[in-house]
C-alpha cells in the first residue's frame, strides 16, 4: 500500500451519459456484501459470477433488473470490494439507481477516484493509471493500441528497468564513500563509468520512444496561411477528405478560424485554416484576422501558402516577418494545376517547398510526409507507448543528471548525488516518488466512473 487510510464506498455511472441498451453503475469501498444484499433483498452473490436479479428500493418495490458482479478485494479494479450494476441504459434508471446507492450510505466519486484507488492500492502504477484515461481519449487507432500497451505496462517496465540499474549504480558508489583512499580505483575497476555510459544509452532510446507516443497522443497543431484566395480552405479540404470549409474565389470568403481534425498515418493533426492577411476595413474580418494571429502563436507548424503563379509577394513576405521565430514553417506552393508544375518536395534557401495542387490533390500526400518528419514522427508505431509531457519533462531531468554524473564521475559525492536525482525524476513516471498536489492534479482530469 503506498498510504494508509480508510475508504469510504463510493459510486458512479460509469457509462457515457444519455440513453443506452445498458447502464453501469461501480460501487468500490470495504466489506460490500451487505450493501448487495441490500440491493438484491437478500441475495448473495457470489465472487466474479453474474447475479441476474431485481435491484431494490428502501421499501423493497424494484427500480430496475439486471446483473450484479461482486469483485472482492484485493483481487479486484481498486484493490477494495467492487460492485457492478448493470441494469437498463435510462437515465432515469439510472438516476434513481445511483440514489440509492447513495441511500445505502456510498457516496459519489469524484473524477478519476476508482483510478486513484487502484493506484494507491498498488494495483497499478501512475504511469498505467494516466494510460486509462488516454485509452478513453485516443483519437486514433494507433493511438488506442499504445495506450493500451501503456496500461498493460509497457512503459512502466522500461522505466522501472532503469530504475533498478540505477539503484544498483548507486549501492556500487555508495559502498566506495566508506572507503575515501580507494574509491577511484574502485569505481574504476567496477567499470562504474561504462556502466552509466550504458545506462544514457537506454534513456536515449526510451526517450526517444516516448517522444513518438506523445506526438500520437497530443497531436499537433498546423495553421495555414497566407493571402486571401491563395488556396487555403481548398488545402485544408483536401487534408480533411471531406468540403469542410467553404471554398469561393472571392477574397476574404473564410472570415474566421476553421478547425478540422485529421489523422495521418496515426497522428491526429488539429488543422486550423484561417482568415486571409491582409489589410481590410470590414469588421467581422478584421475579427477574424485577429484570430488567425492568435492561433498562430499556438500552433506547431505553419504551412505557408503561395499561389504558385505569382510566388513570394510583398504580402507574403509580411506575413513572414510577423510569424514568430519559433514556429516550424513549411511553404506551400499551391495551384501547380494552373501552371503546369509536377508536385515536387524540395529545399530552396533553408526552406522546405511543396508544390501541389489542393484542387485536384496531387502532391497533398508529399505534403502529409513532409508534416510528419517536421515534428519528428518516424511512422513506426510498432513498441511505442503513449507519453505525456511530464513523462517528457522527467526523462529529460534525468538526462541532464546523469550527463553531469557522467562529467563529474571522479567527485564520488557528487556523482552519488547525480544518480539519486536521476533516479527520483524518472521514479516520478510511475509515482515512486511523486508529490500528492501532482496526484490530484492529474486524477481530476479524469472522467466520473474511472
């Protein structure tokens, strides 16, 4: 058990709201026979078999019927007693079901608390914890298959594998400490300088992985633009596969951000095509201008649009010269149908260009490639596990610590201390050592009923 405290029983619909052919309501706390029986008027149920019968009310008349699962502690979800109701889909039924659930003395779960249990229960990891929302969130079906590997531990036994190595650097150091006359020789003879060589080689190749599982998870952010009636809304349909932006040679026709999300080759890709840059007295498109600005200073790419007939304008380039510097930016030239240029994807004054033609898709596929390479997606999904950006963060912490062990490996105090924070950055992956204001951070974003 990571803490000792007494559960209170507690309970949620775990389906998605509104109707359905079913319903589940999940009760998890200590000692929850008496609470079924209650239920049941008297019944029994017996360990991980399904109980069909009448679900009571106080005074004995039915609110509905269904199956009970009875999951005894510890060898159950949260580690507690659990209880299953799965009973008609209204939410009436539903309703009046979790009443007197409440009536029998449960009370509701907050977001994320069956999850938590579990965790503190020690019947999962954090890491997996986090992997039970993702896998509820995946946009993608590469994405789901990673989450789920997450969630099986996948991630987890990379970390803790690191974990152990390091533990057993840290005994190999701390043994010399008792022995101030010898300890290079010693460490040296133990090869303890090789040993952590090989050990930033593994964080490199899990860093690396978890990279690409956070890309499948977050995604990335793409905003077009450029001139009005250079082609953006046809671009943004011909990514999308479907008409949905409106696309009319008027200039100034998208007059705020359009939002689409696509997947390529896994990676869900959030597209924001956007009101054309220009100068402009209408007021709905000056609004609409503005917000393109905005999405631009959150976004992770810029595709740059040109009309391919007339290239980089005075325009263009103003519109260059307000895009901040941070932000990936890749040129496309855009109706190569109109001047006769094959689709090509090619590296002209340190820029990427991609010329295409949005109307008739040739060249969008080179263009979807191009977007995956920028943010460092390799398109082999095979091992990799979904990530988040505090798993990053902690990776990359413990990098850095053991970089500066590996520098000041011959000052064995601070070597020794180099590995314990190493070790404790990537013990936070999995919550070894993590502070409880980060677990209710991270729980309350889950969903009610997990």
């Amino acid at each position: 058990m990571r803490t000792a405290y007494v559960p209170a029983t507690i309970c949620a619909i775990a389906t998605a709201p509104g109707r359905g052919g079913v319903g589940v309501i999940r009760v998890s706390g200590r000692q929850l026979l008496p609470f079924a029986e209650a239920l049941t008027g008297g019944k029994t149920p017996r360990p991980r078999y399904a109980l069909y019968s009448d679900f009571l009310d106080a005074a004995g008349q039915p609110i509905d019927n269904g199956l009970l699962l009875y999951f005894p502690g510890p060898n159950s979800f949260t580690g507690e007693d659990v209880l299953e109701l799965q009973g008609h889909g209204g939410p009436v039924v539903m309703k009046m079901l979790l009443a007197r659930c409440l009536a029998l003395g449960a009370r509701l779960a907050e977001p994320g608390e069956f999850s938590r249990r579990a965790f503190l229960n020690d019947k999962m990891d954090l890491a997996q914890a986090e992997s039970v929302a993702d896998l509820i969130d995946a946009s993608s079906e590469t994405a789901a298959r990673s989450a789920l590997k997450s969630l099986k531990g996948a991630f987890s036994h990379e970390i803790h594998q690191l974990v152990d190595d390091l533990i057993t650097l840290r005994m190999l150091v701390e043994a010399t400490l008792d022995f101030p006359d010898e300890e290079i020789d010693f460490l040296q003879q133990a090869d303890a300088l090789g040993k952590l060589q090989r050990l930033r080689g593994q964080l490199v190749r899990v860093q690396s992985t978890a990279r690409q599982g956070a890309i499948l998870r977050e995604g990335m952010h793409v905003v077009l633009v450029g001139q009005p009636n250079v082609g953006k809304s046809s671009l943004m349909n011909a990514l999308a596969g479907d008409d949905v932006a409106i696309v009319t040679d008027i200039a100034g026709t998208t007059r705020d951000t359009v939002r689409e999300e696509i997947v390529i080759d896994g990676v869900p890709v959030h597209v924001i095509d956007t009101a054309g840059l220009r100068e402009t007295e209408d007021v709905v498109e000056k609004i609409g201008i503005e917000r393109t600005w905005q999405a631009i200073e959150r976004a992770d790419v810029a595709l740059v649009l040109v009309d391919s007939r007339d290239g980089v304008t005075a325009g263009v380039e103003a519109i260059l010269s307000r895009l901040p510097e941070r932000l990936p930016r890749l040129f496309v030239y855009n109706k190569t149908d109109l001047t006769g240029e094959a689709p090509s994807l090619t590296e002209e004054a340190g820029h990427t260009v991609v010329r295409l033609s949005a109307r008739t898709h040739e060249g969008v596929d080179l263009l979807k490639g191009r977007l995956l390479e920028l943010i460092g997606y390799s398109g082999d999904s095979e091992g990799v596990y979904l990530a988040r950006e505090r798993h990053l963060d902690a990776i990359r912490r413990a990098a850095e610590h053991m970089e500066a062990a590996e520098i000041l490996w011959e000052q064995v105090e601070i070597f020794a201390e180099e590995l314990r924070s190493a070790q404790n950055s990537l013990s936070e992956i999995t919550g070894e050592f993590t502070p409880d204001d980060l677990l209710g951070v991270i729980f309350s974003r889950f969903c009610i009923g997990k």
